[in-house]
C-alpha cells in the first residue's frame, strides 16, 4: 500500500505538464474566487472567458481537496432522488433542478471536448444497484418519476445486471445511460489550464484567512492582501471556517477510497466490461468504477477511519461483491473532504454579508460542482439580486444535537 497516495493524480505517467499557480499576488481583482477545485475554477473559466478579472486564491495545491480525491463518478440527480424532491420542492422545480444535472454531465463532456482534456472522460452510464427486491421495487417507481421528468433510465434484472457487473450479489439495477467515469483531477487540471489561458491568475498555497468588507471586500493571506469586488466562495467543505452563515449549514466529513491493484486477466474480462459507473444503497454504500488500466476505484462508508482499518473495511466490501477481488487489496489508498447539507442539495446563494457560495454537494460534486461554478460565474455577470431556481431554495441548519453527533454519509431528505 502506497502511503496516502491518490492514484488520479498518479495517472497517467508522465504526468501533463503542471498548471503554474505562483508568483506575486495581484493587489486587486474584480472577482475572488476563494477555492481551486471544480467550483473555483469552472467558475474562474467561465469569468475569464468573459473577461473579467478573476483570481482563484487556494490554500493547498490546485485540485487536491474533494475535487481530485473523489470515485470520478460524472452522475446526473443528487444526493437525493427525484421522488424526494417532487415530494418536498414540488414538480416544476424538482424537474428543473434535475435538467440542470443532466446539463452538467453534458457541460463535463463538452469541455473536456474543447479544451482537450486527457481524463479518460468515458461516458458508458451509471449502475445504481439493489441488494433486494425492495429496493428494485423502489427504483422501479424512481424509474417511472424520472421518466415523467424526460430523462431516460432504464430497470436491469438480475440476470443484465450480473452480466454487465461480472457478480451476481445484486438483484437488479436502475441504470442512468446519461453518467460517465473520469479521472477528476486531470479534470479539474484541464480546467485550470483554460482558465489560465483564458487569463485567470491563478495561486496555490494561498491560504486565505479572513474576508473583510462587504463589496468591496479585502481577503487576508500570507502572501498579502487582495482587494475584491466580489468574492465567490468555492471551498466547500471547508467554507464554513470563513462564514459563520456557511458554517450552521454545511458538515465536513472526511471520506475514505482506494485503487485495487490491476485485476488479473480473468476478472477483467468479467467485471464491468462496458465500463459503466456503480454504486449501491445499502448501508455500505459502495461506489466503483473501472480504470484505463483494469483496475477499480472503490469507496464506501468508511469514515474518519485509519489507514488500515480503511483498507481492511474497504477490501472487506469489496470482496463482498467480487470475492475474487479480496487479494487485490488497496494498492493506493487516500481520503477526501465531502460537504454535506442538511438537505443533500447544493446550494448556490449570497451569504448576509454578501460573499457568493456554491457548495454542500454532499458526495455528489463531480458534474455539480463544474455546473454550479459555472452558474455562480453566470450569476455574477449578470448582476441579479436571485438566480432561480437556486436562490428560491431553504439552505437548512443543521441542528445542534445534529452536529454533535456523527454525521452520516446520506444526509437527511429535505
Ligand atoms: C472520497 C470522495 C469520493 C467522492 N466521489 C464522488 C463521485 O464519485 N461522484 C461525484 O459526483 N462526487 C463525488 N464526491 C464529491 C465531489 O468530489 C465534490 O462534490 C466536488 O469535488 C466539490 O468540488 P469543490 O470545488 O466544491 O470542492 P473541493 O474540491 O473540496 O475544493 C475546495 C477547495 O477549497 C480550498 N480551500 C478551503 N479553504 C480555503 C481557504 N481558506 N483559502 C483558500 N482555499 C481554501 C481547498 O483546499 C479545496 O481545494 C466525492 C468526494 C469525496 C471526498
């Protein structure tokens, strides 16, 4: 096992050459954007081909929080099912919401068409799967919300389920024709690179610790101060420590994955030959995916654990499903930072002293996070008091038994 390694920014090898993000900070910029992940800088693209000024101020490396660290799994929806959000935010808003995270798996694959990225962008469909006919039952009935919606999903059998996976420990499958797999880091990389050549300043290892003002507004870093007209914060699950608002609204909760060894000729052969996304509901919550190069990409609900008892909780559900899988074991292993809401939506909206958001994807950010930087910068240029239907949404606190207590990888309903 390779210590706290992150095997998407491992591969592929020779790496692409590195984004340059140092150098002496601007004094002032019309547009900060306070986080280098797939928010900040699909949201500092966006402005910098507009040609707005726009920095992006990141405290570690470029792509190095969620946005790199996650299961590159490019899904459409939420953390929440389109049923929930009919049920809570009625039909016309759950259904809009839902095209938007259609619109965000399409704005993934175009850009990684115009800028050329080189992620392994491959967009073969997602999995969702049932350990048990309730569960199949229920997807059942999502099957038919969604398709009231006009998107397109389809109900796979044991049989087709267990063909296309290569296992036969589920009992079906709601299956998404419309979700890829990526490697999110040479993803969110390709995206720094437009941005800069678009004329975005970007730094990293800019932490910035205090924003002053409420527009103008000064942001405080080591390496100096920077004078703002407007800032966005896009540093999700870490947004809080900069706004008391953000911080009653979204937990941070640190999230374990690993890259098996490559499978062996045989598995290979079987386990997801179309190379679609899946994951599972069950109290586990597996997620995987196939690599490039034949290996998987697998995370669960494995919290806040150490290493080996990360890998060992990991390989164990893992091996529940492709028993042959045990000995790969975790031959890279690392954590991520996710973002959870109260209500498992992200919210795009201004803070009370001003400063614009977007985040609380709650482990579904890969396409969301790239739409809403986007939205964020949209809604910036266009100078707007609200940008429906986002602004329209309750931002819901999480109470203070609720943050005491563990929080739980599926956030509540709405
Ligand atoms: C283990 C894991 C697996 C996941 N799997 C999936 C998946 O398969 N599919 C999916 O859709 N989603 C998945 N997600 C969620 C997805 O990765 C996120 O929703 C998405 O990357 C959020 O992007 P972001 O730019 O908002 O946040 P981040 O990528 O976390 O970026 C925020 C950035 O802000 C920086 N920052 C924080 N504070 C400051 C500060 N004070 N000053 C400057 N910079 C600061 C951080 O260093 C960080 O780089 C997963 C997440 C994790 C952790």
């Amino acid at each position: 096992m390779q210590a706290s390694q992150v095997f998407w920014q491992l591969t592929p090898d020779p790496a692409p050459a590195p984004v340059a993000a140092e150098g002496p900070l601007p004094a002032a910029t019309a547009v900060a954007v306070v986080g280098g992940g797939l928010t900040g800088l699909s949201a500092a693209l966006t402005l910098a081909e507009r040609a707005v000024p726009v920095l992006v101020l990141e405290s570690g490396a470029l792509a190095d929080g969620a946005s790199g660290r996650n299961g590159g799994q490019v899904l459409t929806g939420f953390n929440v099912g389109i049923r929930d959000l009919v049920r809570h935010l009625g039909p016309d808003t759950a259904r809009e919401l839902w095209r938007q995270s259609v619109a965000a798996v399409d704005r993934v694959a175009e850009w990684v068409e115009r800028y050329r990225i080189p992620c392994d962008f491959v967009r073969h469909g997602n999995l969702q799967l049932a350990d048990s006919p309730a569960t199949l039952d229920d997807f059942a009935a999502e099957r038919e919300a969604l398709a009231a919606a006009g998107v397109p999903a389809e109900l796979l059998d044991r049989e087709e389920t267990s063909r296309r996976l290569g296992s036969r420990f589920y009992v079906g499958a709601l299956y998404d024709p419309l979700a890829g797999g990526i490697n999110p880091y040479r993803f969110a990389l390709g995206l720094a690179a437009a941005a800069q050549a678009a004329g975005a300043v970007l730094r990293a290892h800019t932490p910035v610790t205090a924003v002053e003002g409420r527009g103008p507004f000064v942001l405080h870093t080591p390496a100096g101060r920077v004078r703002a007209e407007t800032v966005l914060l896009a540093a999700n699950a870490f947004a809080g420590a900069l706004d008391p608002f953000l911080a009653r609204r979204i937990r941070r909760l640190e999230a374990s994955i690993m890259a098996t060894a490559p499978m062996p000729e045989a598995l290979a052969a079987r386990v997801l030959p179309g190379r679609e996304t899946a994951f599972d509901n069950t109290a586990r919550l597996r997620y995987f995916q196939r690599t490039a190069d034949g290996r998987l990409v697998f995370g669960g609900r494995v919290h806040d654990a150490a290493r080996r008892a990360a890998a060992r909780q990991l390989s164990r559900a893992l091996a529940d499903v492709f028993p042959e899988a045990r000995t790969l074991g975790a031959a890279y292993l690392w954590s991520g930072p996710i973002a959870l809401s109260r209500d498992g939506l992200p919210h795009l909206g201004r803070t009370p002293s001003g400063l614009y958001y977007a985040a609380g994807y709650s482990g579904h950010g890969v396409a969301l996070a790239t739409w809403l930087g986007a939205q964020a910068a949209q809604w910036i240029l266009a100078g707007t008091a609200d940008w429906p239907p986002w602004t329209a949404l309750a931002f819901p606190v999480w109470t203070a038994d609720e943050r005491r207590s563990a929080p739980a990888l599926v956030a509540e309903r709405p």
